[in-house]
C-alpha cells in the first residue's frame, strides 16, 4: 500500500518560495479544512506563516433555535 503525498501550499514573497504541508483539521467551529505553519526566511528577515483553508459550508447547520 503507498502512501499518498502530503498535501501543501506554496508561499512567494518577494520572490522566495518556500513549500508548508497542510494538514487537516476540524476547527472548534465545527467547519472542516486544512491548517499548516512554520517559519521561512526572505532575505536577512524571517518570517513566521500561518495558512488556514476552511471549506466553505462545512460548518453543520445548527438545529432550529427554540422558540421563545
């Protein structure tokens, strides 16, 4: 069995890329995507990322609110 690659998102600033593996998460909102971070160096500065991809209505719908 092979395992697939990992999935990752590229960032260019100013001309420097650098590659960050994205992982998937369940975020406490209940929405569901992917989350990746790290640090990546463009020129003498460095440079701390962080990446959030929410799907886009993944949140569950909420049950009818009761009425008052």
């Amino acid at each position: 069995m092979s395992e697939q690659p990992p999935n990752m998102a590229t960032i260019q600033l100013n001309g420097c890329k650098q590659q960050f593996i994205m992982n998937q998460k369940n975020f406490s909102t209940g929405s569901k995507g992917f989350h990746g971070y790290g640090k990546m160096q463009v020129g003498e500065k460095n440079y701390q990322v962080n990446i959030q991809l929410v799907e886009i209505g993944s949140k569950p719908k909420e049950k009818e609110e009761k009425k008052k």
